[in-house]
C-alpha cells in the first residue's frame, strides 16, 4: 500500500508527464514512503512481524515481578499468535490472540491480558512472565488499514520536491527563450520556478510533520530491573 499520490503530486508540482513520466513518479514515491516511515518511526500500511522478548530477574528479593512489554511498532491492529515459553524455547502457555475486528472495536483486554494499541502496551493480568532469554513470543499485525490523509499529502510533497530537482537535474542546459526573424520566444525561468515550488513543498512538508510528529521511541523501566 502506498502513500503517495500520482494526481496529487502533479498538482503540488505542476510537472506534466512529458517532464517527469509517472514511472519516474513511483520511483521516487517509494523513496518517500521509506522516508515517512523513518522519520515519524511509524509505518502506516499494514504489516506483519514476529517478536521474541526477555526480561532480567529483580536485582532484590522485593521487587515487583514485570508482567509488562513493549512492542516495537505501533498502532497494533491485531495479535495473531501470543506464547509463553520456558528457557529451552518450549511453549508453555497460549494466550489468545485478538483480532482486528476486536481492537477496532475497542475491546483491549481478555481473559489474559490487556493492549494499549496505540503505543503498543501488552500488560498480563493473570500470570507474570518467567524469566528466561526467551519467555515470549508474539506476531502481531501493525500500522493502518487505510492511509491517513496528512501521510498521503506528506509522501507526495516529499515525491515532488524530488521529482523537481529530477527535472532541473535532466535540464540543466534547457534554453530559457530564443528569437527568431520578426519573432521572440520566452519559455521563463523553470530553474527560478523550480526552487519556487521546492521551498513550498518543504515548507508544507514540514507543517504536516510537525501534526505527525518526529517520533522517537523510548524505553520503559520496571522496578524489576529490567527495560524494554
């Protein structure tokens, strides 16, 4: 699924496809989707992933057992398959999954745990987790199941702003105006046009970041001693 838009690009830019084919477009709009991702440190397209996660016994014999873990990537749509397992990689529990339909539904917690899907907090409310290199291992479906506009408007501003210096690039000795006998002919600048339609579109890139937000993930400390 991607972010981009072909038609929207074009509006942003004003490029026409005898300047900028809408191949080139997909190509550059692949770079732009990876960007998004990276710098909001969010995908916004539906994705799959499996993770395994330990956790360090309590430093002291008081300490509070965790029962808590972070996934890596956020909003979570839906857990596909959530096991316990002992020091050897055995399962030795199976925790119901929760579907797609469930957590769009807002009904984050079972019988054995509780998510927080918008930050990716999976809590256990019947049983602690054991302390072992790999007590846990989830697969869980993450991101959108629609692009939200100010994604789509971001991906195709930064689309544009390389689909000019692409343009500018292939035409750098392109004649500005010529004459002819009794006649003149006056194309304007497209450089000056270019740079123009490039600050725009990083101006506005940088508005809709600012609404998406440049995350950074953090960690998260248990009294137990140990971090995610």
């Amino acid at each position: 699924m991607t972010y981009y838009d072909i038609s929207t690009i074009r509006a942003l830019t004003g490029l026409t496809t005898s300047e900028v084919a809408d191949a080139t477009l997909d190509t550059l709009g692949a770079l732009a989707d990876s960007e998004v991702d990276q710098i909001t440190k969010q995908a916004y397209s539906s994705t799959q992933t499996t993770e395994y996660y330990s956790m360090y016994p309590p430093k002291q014999a008081d300490e509070i057992v965790g029962n808590r873990l972070i996934l890596k990537h956020y909003p979570v749509l839906s857990i596909d398959s959530f096991l316990l397992l002992d020091s050897s990689g055995t399962t030795t529990s199976t925790l119901s999954g929760m579907t797609a339909a469930t957590i769009s539904g807002k009904t984050y917690q079972n019988t054995t745990y509780f998510i927080d899907p918008t930050i990716g907090l999976v809590e256990l409310t019947t049983q602690t987790f054991d302390f072992v290199p790999s007590r846990a291992k989830i697969q869980y479906t993450y991101g959108y199941t629609s692009v939200p506009v100010v994604v789509k408007e971001l991906s195709s501003c930064l689309t544009g702003i390389r689909a000019w210096v692409n343009f500018l690039g292939g035409n750098y000795d392109r004649l500005n105006s010529y004459s002819l006998p009794e006649q003149s002919y006056n194309k304007g600048d497209f450089y000056d046009r270019g740079m123009q339609i490039i600050k725009i579109l990083r101006e506005q890139s940088d508005n809709l970041l600012n609404q998406l937000g440049r995350k950074q993930r953090s960690q998260i400390f248990f009294t137990s001693g140990g971090s995610f």
